[in-house]
C-alpha cells in the first residue's frame, strides 16, 4: 500500500526572483523530518488569507535528497490571491502542506535517453527529474549500457527571454555533459534574440528524431509539462507523426 499523503508545516527559508513575474521559495519541514518524495511529484500549499484558506498545488523543483528542504517555483498572477500572497511572504513564515502527490515521475536511475518539454513553471517538476538524474549519474545503475550518462535533452518555451527560468543552470549542463542539449525557443522575442522562435511544436519533431537515434532501435522518452493546450498540441504530434509509443509520452499540466 501507497504511503498516504501527510500534513506538515513548511518554513519559508530563502527565496529569489529567477523571472519577473517567478519567484522560486525554498521550504523547510519546521520539524526537521526529510520530505520524502519521487522525482517530479508536487504537493499542496494551505494559504492562510485573510478572507478565507486557500490550497494551492506546486510541482517540487528540487531534487529528493533526503533533507528536509525543498523548493518550489510560484508565478504571481493578476489577481491571484494566492500567488500574490506567497509573494509576499516573509522569510521565516510558516504554512501547511500535504503531500507529495503525483505519478509524473522518473526513477532517477533511469538510462532511456528523455527529452523534456515545458513552458512556464512546467519546468518545475522536470527540473527535479533531471537534477536527479545527474545527481545519480556516478553509480553503475545510472549510466547507459555504453557507460555514459543518458542524453538529457531539454525544450522549453517562453514568451520573451527574461521569461526563462533556470536558463543559467541548464547551460552549465549543456558545458559539463556533452550528452545534455537545451533549447530555448520564443513565441514573443525581442528583435535582438538570436535563438528560436515559435512555439515548442514546431521544433519538437526535430529534436526528437536527433536524440532518438541514442535509443535505437528504441523509443526516446518524452516528459511534457505545462498548459492543457501545449501538452495536448506534443502529446498528439508525439503519438501521431514521431510514432512514440504511448507508454512512453509522460504528461502533466497545471490548469
């Protein structure tokens, strides 16, 4: 039997801004336990407002260590009072949470090459997977059968540049594993961006087909992550023209 989600309280420790409108929070059981959870679950946030409790779901962005920290990305949105209400949040605040929840994961010991495609804060629960991932890179189960670290290859899309999240992070990846890719693409760019434009679909089946060759004659993995209609746009074009197998198109969205 699954372990039942739990109640805690969560410390609000340390937080940043890492896009205009995204400000990523670093969470802390207030009882020391370790947050327990798989790569890629998320979990709820009680919100005490002042005109009633609200519950909110966050995708865990953080990697499962074992500690009791964890962090999670929250965009402030235009009259959300949730969202606006843990933006405001103070350092050393207390809420709840219940959790974790989800099937969204990926084991991270796991060799199948996997590209991953988000927009937004769909990048949350795939960051997870992938810090993971090259978290366990170093032990016998965690590498490919050639002995190298599975290709980790990443699609994201923003609307403009400052709207992409964890793009520092991800480029050192890209320079200290050959085998990682990441690519940015724009639907609202600026006239100085050098990089790609439109929206994810439209670079999908190439990049796709590129990392598949790593799993020949197998299937690549596809983890896809953001709103009803782009997950639904690359779970169709997924199934459909690239032929991926079903079992091996993993999806969530957050609206």
């Amino acid at each position: 039997m699954p372990t039942p989600p739990e109640t805690f309280d969560v410390t609000l420790v340390a937080s940043r801004m890492i896009a205009p409108a995204v400000r990523e929070m670093v969470l802390e059981r207030s009882d020391g336990k370790p947050f327990l959870y798989e790569p890629g679950q998320w979990l709820n946030l009680l919100l005490d407002l002042p005109d009633g409790q609200l519950k909110r779901a966050y995708s865990i962005a953080s990697e499962p260590t074992g500690s009791p920290r964890f962090e999670v990305a929250v965009t402030r949105g235009t009259g959300g009072p949730g969202s606006i209400w843990l933006h405001e949040l103070e350092h050393g605040a207390r809420l709840a949470a219940i959790g974790p929840y989800g099937l969204f994961t990926r084991p991270a010991a796991d060799v199948t090459p996997s590209l991953f495609v988000a927009t937004g804060t769909g990048i949350t629960p795939l960051r997870s997977m992938i810090r993971a991932s090259r978290a366990s890179r170093s032990s016998a189960g965690a590498r490919s059968p050639d002995g190298a670290s599975p290709p980790l290859w990443v699609l994201f899309g923003a609307r403009k540049e400052e709207d992409v999240l964890y793009r520092d992070e991800l480029e050192a990846m890209v320079r200290e594993d050959p085998r990682c890719r990441y690519v940015i693409t724009l639907s609202q760019p600026s006239d100085a961006w050098q990089g790609r434009r439109g929206y994810v679909q439209a670079h999908l089946p190439e990049l796709y087909r590129a990392l598949a060759e790593h799993a020949h004659p197998a299937h690549a993995d596809l983890y896809i992550c953001g709103l009803q209609r782009m997950v639904q746009a690359v779970k169709e074009l997924a199934q459909g023209e690239l032929g991926v197998p079903r079992k091996q198109v993993h999806v969530e969205r957050y609206d």
